[in-house]
C-alpha cells in the first residue's frame, strides 16, 4: 500500500479521513485496514478532534474489500489466525461507533460489501444523489463482517435488513433516505460543504455532551456489538474457505457470473 491510499486533513476541529483508491472505488486492502485502524485509535484519543468525517475519493465511497487481494490470499494461514487477523481490524467499526467524537460517512457514490458497513458503524450518513448501498456478501460467496449485521436492523429494521443481505439488492439514495439508511441527501456540488457544517457544528458543541449522548445511545442500544463481531470474524473464515467463495472471487476477476455449487 503507498501512503496515500488513506488521506488525513483537520480543519475546524474535524477530521476527515479519505479512501484514496478512485480507479478501484476505493477498495480497501488488508493494508489499509490495518492503517485506518491504528488512524482511529489515535483519533478516539485526541481531544483536540471534535467531529470525524469519512469519505471516498472519486465516484464512489468503497467497493468494500479488495476481491483481487482475496483471489490471492496466503494458503498457508490457519483459519484460526485468519479470524484473529480479521476480528482485531474488525475494531475498526466499533471505534467509529464507540468514540467519543460523532462520525460521519459522506456517501458520494457506491458504498458495497465492508464499505457498506464502515458507514452503517458511523453515527450519520450524509448522501449525494449518486450514493447507493448493497451488502454485496451473498454475491461473493460470503455471511458478511464489519458489523453490519448489527447495524444494519437498527437502521431499517430486522426484515428489511434480512432482504438487504440475501438478496444484496442494490439501494439509491433516495430509497436509502426513506427507509432510514441515511439521515439526509445533498445535491451533490453541496456534499463535501454540507457534510463539513454539520461536523463543524458538533466539534464546536459541548464535546463533554456530546459524548455522554452517544454512550447513552450506544448503551440503549444494547452490548451486543463485540459478541457479533466475534461470531462474523469466525464466519467469514468460514466462508473465505469455501469453493463458492473461491469461485466468486474468480469470477470476479474474470468479469464473469459465478457458479455456486453450495460447497
């Protein structure tokens, strides 16, 4: 991964974190994972940093996983390590969730797979008129990580989460804001400005407030996040495993329908 894959700027007391991988929609490498987490630690830390903002560069916000990167996986990794490796970069989504700055996810564009659930994770989600959401998982040949099976019914709902993973329907911006996916849409020349007021207006509000209200949120919400996280770590393993998985990330690559077989 070079450097700018992940971008950080501040400004007014928000940081905005962008994916940084236009010509692959911002497809997010084992690497990159691994860099925004370490980036969210230190940020959850700073109190200098009011607001959180996170963006995709270009046309899209992300594809989700790199499935190139997945075709080539390292073999002889045990499953064991594999949900270890996954579980820790898992802690992406809590951190977005659990610290004590309000984030946001500025959805430009596509937001599909892990994507997805990186802007499920943040507090709210403002949308261009081009934005669009899929779990894409069942496509692939996988059950889904990255939280967004805990996320996802406490937005719209348990049966219409429960559609939104079987099917991987893909959902525009506007059926996204009827069915309470995202908070607001933006014309899209006012997305970048409109998204940054709104971070603004928090880092510059009773940070100590602020906080206390999203612990009271998250807390009413219930402590099933990390109990879900383990159990999606270990099955995707699973899943990475399966020939229906194998078959898909080829098909992928070969820009071609995949043929699952159930096994």
């Amino acid at each position: 991964m070079t450097d700018d894959h992940l971008l950080e700027s501040c400004d007014d007391g928000v940081t905005t974190i962008t994916l940084n991988r236009p010509g692959r929609l911002n497809a997010i490498s084992g690497d990159m994972f691994e860099r925004l987490l370490v980036m969210l630690e230190r940020i959850a830390a700073d109190a200098t940093v009011g607001a959180v903002i996170l963006a995709g560069a270009g046309r899209a916000f992300s594809a989700g996983g790199d499935i190139s990167e997945m075709a080539h996986r390292d073999a002889a990794e045990t499953p064991q390590a594999a949900v270890r490796t996954l579980r820790r970069r898992m802690e992406i989504v809590r951190l977005l969730h659990a610290m004590p700055q309000p984030t946001l996810a500025r959805v430009q564009g596509p937001a599909a797979g892990a994507g997805m659930c990186l802007a499920l994770a943040c507090d709210l989600r403002i949308a261009g008129p081009a934005a669009s959401f899929t779990t894409a998982f069942a496509k692939v040949g996988y059950a889904g990580d990255y939280g967004g099976s805990y996320f996802l019914p406490q937005l719209v709902g348990t049966a219409k989460a429960r559609e939104l993973y079987f099917t991987a329907a893909r959902v525009d911006a506007a059926e996204a804001l009827r069915i309470g996916l995202v908070n607001r849409v933006v014309e899209e020349a006012q997305l970048i400005t409109a998204t940054h007021a709104l971070a603004a207006t928090f880092a510059s509000g009773p940070r100590l407030a602020l906080a206390q209200m999203k612990r009271n949120l998250n807390l009413a919400e219930g402590n099933g996040l990390p109990a879900l996280l383990d159990l999606e770590a270990e099955g995707q393993i699973r899943c990475r495993l399966t020939e229906d998985h194998r078959e898909a990330a080829r098909a992928f690559i070969e820009k071609r329908t995949p043929v699952f077989k159930g096994r």
